[in-house]
C-alpha cells in the first residue's frame, strides 16, 4: 500500500507499440488504477515524453491548473500545452490503451517504449528519449540526491 493509503505506481518496463499505436499497460499498473477504481488514463505531454494519470489523480491536477493565471503568459502556455493535450484512454479487454496519433508524434513515440513509475502518475517514453534521460540523470544524480537530503528525505 503507498502513501496515504492509496497504492502509487513503481518500476520501470520496456513495452512495444503495436501497428495501431495500442499499448499494454502492465498488470502492476492496472492493478494501481483498480485501486484507484478508475478504468481510464488521462495522457498529456511533457516535455519530449507522456505523462499518464488515474483520472481522479488528474482530476487533481486540473482543479490546481484553475488557479492558474489566464493572463500570465508562462501559466498560459503550461495551461495550453498540458491540458489541451490531455486525452482520456479508456482500456480494451487485453488491458491496452490506444494513444492518439498526436501525443505518439509529440513523444516521438515508435515501436519500443519505456514506462517509468513516478508514483501518483506514469511516464512513458520513446526508448531512445529515456535512455538519453537516463544517462542525464545519471550524471546529475548526486547533486539531486544531496538537494533533496538537504530537503528532509
């Protein structure tokens, strides 16, 4: 059981996208979501990956993005580029997720992606994009850890 109660998503795993651009979410994952009672995601963009969300996780989110500023052009953008590119995937009977052409282009998703549990939500890359990030992390990963040690974990 995670924080709160609530059961959180973790690990990583290599999947393939099929021709249609369906993928399989992994068992763990949905089992995350059931928790949750939610039988969708919410997929947005990030920055160059998606990010996806049990729909009352992301429900959330959007009431946090309401308080945002509508003039404040940074605000604006975020609002733009996160929300309007949200879609709700809805799962098949073999627990696949279709991901629209768009959010596949914007991720520069192919055949092999990466899913990476992040807790209250999952990341799902284009291979060769995670493992450029992996090896950014990996390089920055001491000075993150004595931030975050410094910050009380």
């Amino acid at each position: 059981m995670g924080i709160g109660g609530k059961p959180h998503f973790r690990g990583q795993s290599l999947h393939t996208l099929d021709e249609k651009g369906r993928l399989r979410i992994p068992a763990r994952f949905r089992e995350v979501l059931q928790k949750h009672r939610s039988d969708a995601l919410v997929v947005t963009m990030m920055d160059g990956y998606l990010v996806s969300y049990p729909t009352e996780t992301w429900e959330k989110f959007e009431e946090k993005a309401l308080e945002l500023s509508q003039i404040q052009p940074q605000q604006r953008e975020f609002v733009r580029f996160v929300i309007s590119g949200a879609v709700e995937c809805e799962f098949d009977r073999q627990g696949r997720i279709l991901i629209p052409p768009i959010l596949r282009e914007e991720a520069g998703l192919e055949r092999e992606v990466f899913l990476a549990g992040m807790l209250t939500n999952f990341e799902i890359w284009a291979k060769s994009n995670w493992d450029e990030q992996l090896k950014r992390s990996k390089a920055n990963y001491r000075q993150i850890a004595e931030e975050i040690a410094t910050h009380g974990l």
